[in-house]
C-alpha cells in the first residue's frame, strides 16, 4: 500500500475552494539505489492535506497531464478515498515540492473523477483518477506553469519508464528508470528500490515519448495490485486502456 485509503469517493459537479492562505509552505537526495537518468518533470508533485488554508502532510503524488482547459492531474484513485468527488475539500498539489520548497505554486484540488468500476468495488485495474484544480490568482492555469505530459494508453510490457514519487518520510522525490513488464493482463510492474508509502499515484513516465519528443507520455500511475505494492523495491500500475480513455475524456470535459 503506497497511499492513503478510505472510503469510496463520489463522484459529480466541481466546487471551487476557498484560495489556500499562507503556512507551513505557504499555499499561494534521492534514496540509496534510486537512480533518476533524467532530471525528474516539473509536472510531477506531491498532494497534501490543507488545514486552515496552510498546507500539512504530503500523502501521494501525482501529475500533470495535459488536456484543453490545462487544469487536469492524474495519481491513483485509492489515494483520494474518503475524498467527497465533487468537493475535495482539504486537498492541494504542490509541483516540483522540494523540501518545502513550492516553485511552480500551490493548487487547490476541486474535483476528482474515478471509474465507475473504482467506485462501486476498488477493483484494481481501475485504480486511476484525474483531478481538477483551480486556476492561479490571474487566471492561470496550472498547465501554463508547469507543463503537461501526454496521456498513453496501450502501452505495456518492454518500455522504459522512469517514475519520480515522494516518499512519506522524505521532502523530495526519489525517482529511477527501468523496464516495465507485464503482471498480469491488467497490470504493469517495475522494479526499483525506495517507493514506499506516500508514492502511490507516481507516474509512469516515457521521457519524451510523445509530441515529437517534446513531452512526456504517461502509461500508468502507481496503485492497482497491493494499491501499488507491498514492497518498496517492487511496484503495480494498472494498465492504461479504453476505460481509462473514457475516465481521462470525463474529466477533460468537465464530466
């Protein structure tokens, strides 16, 4: 288990939350044997609690991926359980958090959408979801400040992968390239050392695999078997398919 879990979410219309005030960071090294052969994507950050408008405990990670009104993340759906669908209240995604540092911001998260398959059983293989944030103060939206990477789907045993994820007990990310193979039919696997607790959602990221090489393309996220793996050296995706075309065209369409 790599993340949070709770009760199952619910899922329907988008509430706004109230501009996240500042604190802890305000809201407005890797680990032995993890080895990044890139520079980790300005995308991926770490989704944290919000109490009083200051920003608590980082839980999960998660990214962004890229869709027409710029706003959209993706991470595992078991991470936001408990989680009201349509008013997440109480949740933020800081991109690039190192060490309390927030380069690229704070965002609110105001929705979550999962596969109705998730929300009626957890089955594994539909451990996915997409989330919206708010825009910035301006009107900006998150996309615009960080980049996106290219949802893939298909994708599966003998890719490359590199995937970047924080850790509960660490301030910054841990992050390793490997081979992906296949689990099961519905479930990727890699393997690489330091992903405990807290890297649920993590992606699993083809480095310039997509647009011509200039951005990332993202094939799955960590969760599904074990909701991502009871062993930190050996890690589970559910495999990217038709279903999680559908859940990625809902949330990008305002559902």
């Amino acid at each position: 288990m790599r993340g949070r879990v709770f009760l199952t979410l619910v899922i329907t219309m988008v509430t706004v939350l109230w501009p996240l005030a500042a604190a802890g960071p305000a809201v407005p090294a890797a680990a032995a044997g993890v080895v990044a052969a890139r520079p980790p994507a300005p995308a991926v950050g770490a989704l944290f609690t919000v109490r009083g408008g200051r920003l608590g405990t980082h839980f999960c990670t998660a990214s962004v991926v890229d869709s027409p009104a710029g706003n959209l993340l993706i991470t595992a759906a078991h991470c936001l359980a408990g989680y009201s669908g349509t008013d997440p209240a109480g949740v933020a995604f800081v991109p690039g958090y190192d060490h309390g540092a927030t380069p690229f911001g704070i965002w609110t998260v105001t929705r979550i959408f999962v596969d109705s398959g998730w929300a009626k059983s957890g089955r594994a293989d539909d451990d996915v979801a997409f989330l919206t944030v708010a825009r910035a103060a301006g009107g900006r939206e998150i996309e615009q400040a960080t980049g996106a990477e290219v949802l893939g789907t298909g994708q599966g045993a003998g890719t490359v992968v590199q995937v970047t994820g924080y850790p509960d007990t660490s301030g910054r990310p841990v992050s390793c390239s490997n081979v992906v193979t296949g689990f099961s039919a519905g479930q990727l696997e890699f393997d690489c050392d330091g992903y405990t607790d807290g890297t649920s959602g993590s992606p699993f990221l083809i480095r310039g695999g997509a647009a011509g090489g200039r951005a990332d393309l993202v094939i799955g996220v960590i969760g599904g078997y074990q909701q991502g793996g009871d062993s930190p050296d050996v890690s589970y995706a559910a495999a990217f398919g038709p279903a999680v075309a559908a859940l990625y065209e809902t949330a990008a369409g305002g559902g």
